[in-house]
C-alpha cells in the first residue's frame, strides 16, 4: 500500500495533463489527499474526490491567505461537512515573508483550529519558521479530539515529543532525499514508525532523482524508498505502515 498524504493536484501546474497525473496515480497508489489552501482549491478539492474514488479531500486557509480570506471563515466551516473531506487544512502560520501579518495568520490559525474541533476533523499543518508560535496555540486551544499532522515537517529531532505529546503525526516529503537534509534525515530515523506519514507536496518539492522538475504524487515511492534505507527497513513495510497511519490519522477505511 503506497499512499500520498499531502498533493496539490488541483494547482494550475497541472491544468495541461490533469487526467494523465491522476490516471497514473490510480495505477500506482491506494489513496491520495489533495489538500486546498483557500476557498477555491478547497472546492477544487472536493470536486477532485467526488470525480476520483481513490482522492480524499482537505479544506483550508493557507496563512499566505489569511488576510484576504478572513471573511470566508464560514464557508470553510461549511465545506468541512462535506462528503469525503478528511481535514482541515493546510492551515497554520508561515513567518518566511513580513506578510501578511503574523496576527492575522494567528488568529485565522485559531478560528480554523476551533472548526476542526467542531467537526470532529484533524488539522493539516503548515509551519515555515514559527515553530514556537504553532505549538504554543495547539497548546492552548488543545482538547481531546485536536489531532493532526505536521505537514512537510520542518522541525528538528528535538521537538519530535512536543509532537508526540499533542497527538500529532510528522509527515515527511521530498527534501529527506536531498543531498543537504541532515536535519530532516535525522527526524526520519528518530520520529515513532506509528506516528510517520509521507508526502509529495505536488506540484512542489519534488524528490531526488527528479529534483527540479514539477512533483507528482507517484513520487512518494522515493521518499518511502529513502526513510526505508535510513531506518534500516523494507521499502514494502514503509509504505504499508504509513499508509495504515494515513487511513487512521484521517478516517479512511481501506
């Protein structure tokens, strides 16, 4: 069983050969999540896994988005009911750029956070450079159902408890196939076999050998290859616990 937890297969980058992609997906991958980051590709989404039986859909407001999204909060909340939609997400806070403004980011984290509560639906996490700040608010809003992943897991070995300890998954993508990942490699062999997803992130953060060029969920298979050789594993034992994770994780019956 190989699956994908994390793609963007509604993203323009793909509007030439959609069909292509996702027919050489079915072929190769037992399910895959395609993740919306505002409220178009939400729908996107969702569109995506009424077409395709194996695709499951999460909606969300990327913090890049927060600003110009605010008011869509409800709808959000709206979509999160629909048939085949996992999670909520991707949602969180992204402090690489000065916008948009670290308290919009903060408080549409939050709101997002308080949806997913309601609904009973994990969180997908997005987390570029504001570790303290993420886990300072799961902290706080924390309760029995908050459950998640930490999407294209940026963290150090270090903070893999702080994880553990709020529930939460690690899912790891391309970049534990680069050459220069020590720190991600590190997580790799460290992180608790029951709690590890893998990704691609597509169209983005495309693995080693294809390093460079547009991502497809089909890539998954190096990442697995490549935490399979870290952890001194079988490559079919990676991708059937991971995949048995995903479907727990977000409630998928396989």
């Amino acid at each position: 069983m190989l699956v994908d937890s994390h793609a963007h297969l509604e993203d323009e980058k793909y509007d030439l050969d959609r069909e292509k992609v996702i027919d050489e997906c079915r072929n190769e991958l037992t399910f895959l999540i395609n993740v919306g980051s505002n409220i178009k590709t939400s729908i996107d989404s969702i569109e995506l896994a009424k077409k395709y039986e194996f695709i499951y859909a999460a909606v969300g407001i990327h913090p890049h988005d927060a600003q110009n999204e605010f008011e869509n909060l409800l709808d959000i909340e709206k979509l999160g009911k629909e048939n085949k939609v996992v999670a909520i997400g991707e949602i969180g806070l992204d402090y690489f750029y000065d916008e948009p403004l670290k308290e919009f980011q903060k408080q549409i984290f939050i709101n997002q956070i308080n949806i997913a509560k309601k609904l009973d639906l994990p969180v997908i996490i997005h987390d570029r450079d504001a570790h303290k700040d993420v886990f300072d608010i799961l902290k706080k809003e924390w309760t029995n159902n908050l459950r998640g992943v930490f999407h294209s897991y940026s963290g150090s070995a270090e903070m893999i408890p702080q994880c553990m300890e709020l529930n939460f998954y690690i899912s790891l993508g391309g970049p534990v196939t680069f050459k220069n990942a020590k720190k991600t490699v590190e997580v790799a062999k460290k992180v608790p076999i029951d709690r590890l997803l893998i990704e691609t992130d597509s169209p983005y953060l495309t693995p080693e050998p294809y390093r460079g060029k547009r991502n497809s969920p089909v890539n998954v298979k190096f990442v697995a290859q490549k935490i399979a050789e870290l952890r001194n594993m079988r490559y079919e034992e990676v991708c059937n616990i991971t995949g048995e994770n995903t479907a727990r994780l977000f409630g998928i019956k396989l």
